[in-house]
C-alpha cells in the first residue's frame, strides 16, 4: 500500500467533546484556540514541512438533535485546510456522544451510522475526490474503560466495560460498512493505545494475570477484524492502517501500576522498545503502521521525540512500515477533565 499521507510527520490538535467526571461537556476545540485561529494554526506548521493533521468531527457539537447536523465547525475546518493546502484526518467520535445517547443506548449504532454517512455525504459535496481518512470511534479500548469500568465518562458505569466495547464496535463496523458502501477511496485508520504491561512477581498467577492484561489491548482490533465476536460482521477487510497511541506511560508493572520511566528502559526487565511493539502489531495484523498519537511534557521532550523518530527508522529498516508519526497536542490543552 502506497502511503496516503503527504507528511510523515503529522499534527494532532485535541478534540474531545466528552462527558468529564463532573457530567459536564468538554470542548478542547474551544478550550485551546485552535477552532478560532485554525488558519493560524496550520500556517505555523508550514515551518516543520507538515501538511497532514489529526482533527475531530466532534459528534457531541454536530448532532445536537437526532438526525440533525450542523456542520459549521467541520466546514471551517475543510475551508481552512482547503486554503493551507493541508489534509486531513478525521476522528467522528473523540470520547464524546451527543447528550440523549450513550454505547449502552437501544439506538446507539443506527444514529452513529447515519452520522458516519451524513459526514461522507457533506464532505464529499466540498472535496469529491482524493482519499477520505477517517477513524471512526477513537480509542475503543481506553473509553469503553473509563466510562464503563472507571466510571469517569458517559455511561458512567462500572462493571460495563466490555459492554460498552462490544456496543461501540458494533457501531464502528456498521458504520465502516455503510461508508464504504457510499465512498470506495475511504481509508479506515484504527488509533488505539500501545501498551506494555509487565509483571511485578515471577508467580504463575501475576504472570498470567498481565500476559491476560496485555492481550485485552488488541480487542478492538481483533473485534474489527472478526477474530472474535464474529456475529458483529468484523473483517480484516475493514483495517487499513493500524494507528498506535504511544506515550511516555505506557508501559507498567503489575499489579502495582508503577510506571516505567522510558528513560532508563535498557535496564528495566520486560521493558519493550517501542520498535519492538509496533513489530508485534505488523505482524499480528499484517497493516502498515502509523504512531497515531505521542508527546512529551517536560524538558525531556526532545529526547523523547528523538527516541520516537529512531525507533520508527528501526521498524521501517526491518520492512515492519511506519507510514507516518503525530505529535499530539499542537495546541496547549487544558486536559481531558475541564469543561
């Protein structure tokens, strides 16, 4: 597969439009600036040589009655690439659900599938040729977590975990299906968390215990795919770039959840460099490979980046493809939790 991107490097601006632990909606496009100043924004990028970047629909802001769309934010967003020359891809859900509608809700994948296809539908009637990247539901694995186990987001249940998942891939292959069905240059790009979990005794019941950890990152993908729960419909077919989440946390011990520091990882034992899990991944899935998402906060970043660029030549040398790296967040993002 030729990439479909014209940078290798890319740039993600925060996008979440999620219910936080207070039950209060946040809106990262408005909380940092960039909706208000995206010219701006993409016309700084022109000075690292970056064309392609990450932004979210934000379902939440689009569909605030059922069937309804106001598309004003996503066509200020098309406008202003159109005038950068920049492309985009795009997240439909970032961790946020409009407010009558949660994963656990009867109507939950017909209304995502109808707005999957009313954004083809929109789009296309601005930009009807060319490759339309899309990933549908952002991190699967980590909100069906927090909603469903931590109960820090919408449903806010716990105990759900897995129905939350199972509810979100139904809709998310539904609605692959439905836009593919409408738009065969649509390119579907999974972005999922990259994770290493190691165990803290040499005890079967610890062993077996984070290899159990481990394996449950790959549900979302496996689903996808029709690995399991094959009476969702999943199909390789339906993957066609693999996007790894990777930061500096990503990899732990257990059962303590200490985090690992990356930068002593040549002496941690069960440490994996991040070659190294992204290898596991080509191989398990057979797709090119993007880093989705990484960053680093502190004076250490640059190191971290230059960590993260050799690790991709690593993989890329060894014929294990990285089609391209984001550096998320562009923008300075008050978190996940402020409204």
């Amino acid at each position: 597969m030729k990439s479909p991107f014209t940078s290798f490097w890319m740039a993600g601006f925060e996008c979440s439009d999620q219910l936080n632990c207070f039950g209060d909606r946040v809106d990262l496009l408005a909380a940092t600036g960039h909706i208000d100043h995206i010219e701006k924004d993409y016309q700084l990028l022109e000075d690292f040589k970056i064309t392609t970047v990450r932004e979210g629909v934000q379902w939440s802001r689009v569909e605030r009655q059922p069937y309804c769309y106001d598309w004003s934010r996503v066509k200020k967003t098309i406008q202003a690439a159109g005038k950068k020359n920049i492309q985009v891809l795009w997240d439909l859900c970032h961790f946020g659900y409009p407010d009558d509608l949660s994963p656990l809700h009867p109507h939950f994948c017909k209304r995502f599938i109808a707005f999957a296809q009313a954004f083809v539908h929109m789009y296309r009637s601005i930009c009807p040729y060319g490759n339309l990247i899309l990933t549908p539901v952002n991190e699967v694995n980590f909100i069906s977590w927090l909603g469903g186990e931590a109960g820090a987001t919408s449903p806010y249940t716990q105990k759900y975990g897995w129905q939350v998942k199972y509810n979100l891939m139904q809709a998310y292959i539904e609605a692959v299906k439905a836009m593919k069905d409408l738009d065969n240059n649509i390119i579907i790009l999974t972005t999922e968390p990259l994770i290493n979990i190691i165990p803290e005794d040499v005890n079967d019941t610890t062993i077996a215990a984070a290899r159990r950890k481990n394996e449950e990152q790959f549900q979302m993908l496996d689903i996808l795919c029709g690995y399991i729960c094959p009476e969702l419909g999943g199909s390789p077919d339906l993957v066609d770039i693999v996007g790894c989440n990777y930061y500096h946390n990503n990899q732990w011990l257990f059962p303590s959840e200490k985090h690992l520091d990356w930068r002593y990882a040549s002496g941690i034992k069960g440490y994996k460099n991040l070659s190294e899990l992204c290898r596991e991944v080509a191989e398990r899935y057979g797709r090119p490979i993007v880093i989705a998402e990484t960053s680093y906060e502190g004076a250490d970043k640059n190191l971290w980046m230059h960590m993260i660029t050799e690790e991709c030549k690593k993989n890329n040398e060894a014929g294990h493809r990285i089609m391209g790296c984001l550096h998320l967040s562009c923008a300075q993002s008050p978190g996940l939790g402020f409204p």
